[in-house]
C-alpha cells in the first residue's frame, strides 16, 4: 500500500501519546507575518483630505466636552480604515497644541475616546509620550501612536514609520 506524501509529523514518547510538531504553529505565524506586511501597507497609505481636516478640529478646545464632535472625529478615523480594526493596536493620536501657554501638546486617546491638551512637562498618558518630542520638533500635522510604531503625518497627508 502506498504511503501518503503529506502527513503530519508525529513524534511518540515512552507514554504512548501522541504529540504532534508545530507545523501548525509555524504556520499561523506565517499567516500574521502576512497579515502584519498587508495591515502596515494599508496605514502606510497617505491620509485623505476628511481625515486631514478631523485631525485638524482636534486643537479647537471647545470640544473637549462635547461628544458628539469627538463621535464624528472617531467616525471620520474608522472610515478611513474601513478594513482595520484599529482597536487594541492604535494608541491614540499627538500634535503639536496651538492653545498658547502653558499648552503644549494635544491628544486624542482611542481608549477613553477623550480629547486633552498637555501643559509643558505634564507626562502623556497611555504610551503616547514617545510622540511628544517627534511632534515638538514639528515638520508633521500630527502623529498616529500605535503600540509597535508611531506614523507622522505630513500635511498632504504622507506618512513616515517611526519604529520604537
């Protein structure tokens, strides 16, 4: 009787059960190296002009509080990836705070969907302080912190990988 070409290999110890290797293992990880190369090409994309100007109503201050304005905000973000789910890898988002003294930075924080400005000195929540300085240097609109990389945006939208 012909043996099959593909089997899965199975090593056998002094108990008699019955192990198999991590072909399988090996495999999944193949599977999320792939998908990690397809999720990083999708947010390396440059950012669309809606998204640009959301952004952008992130420094206005008044809205702080309001909801409805942090909704649409949040909206605007998971349109632009509609094929993303964002949670759990995006952080939330830095920039440079044009309130004047004593503010200097502003966020958007994904977890609590919560808007805050950041006086001089005061430490940024969530992992978010490795974007301050890359926003106080300036040269970007603002900075997407994700929890293995940040991703600068330019004002026409480009996008620069900065690894941790």
């Amino acid at each position: 009787m012909p043996r099959p070409l593909f089997r899965t290999p199975q090593v056998k110890n002094e108990t008699k059960v019955t192990l198999t290797t991590n072909a399988r293992t090996e495999q999944t990880q193949q599977l999320s190296e792939a998908e990690k190369m397809r999720l990083d090409r999708l947010l390396r994309r440059p950012r669309s002009k809606a998204y640009m100007e959301a952004m952008h109503k992130l420094d206005a201050g008044g809205h702080v509080h309001n909801a409805d304005i942090i909704n649409d905000i949040i909206n605007t973000i998971k349109t632009e990836f509609p094929e993303v789910e964002l949670s759990g890898i995006l952080l939330g988002y830095v920039a440079v705070c044009n309130l004047g003294r004593p503010y200097e930075v502003h966020t958007l924080d994904m977890a609590g969907m919560i808007i805050e400005h950041y006086k001089s000195g005061q430490v940024l929540p969530g992992g978010m302080e490795k974007a301050r300085s890359l926003a106080m240097r300036g040269g970007y609109d603002f900075i997407e912190v994700y929890v293995d990389c940040c991703r600068a945006v330019s004002s026409d939208g480009r996008v620069s990988v900065i690894t941790n």
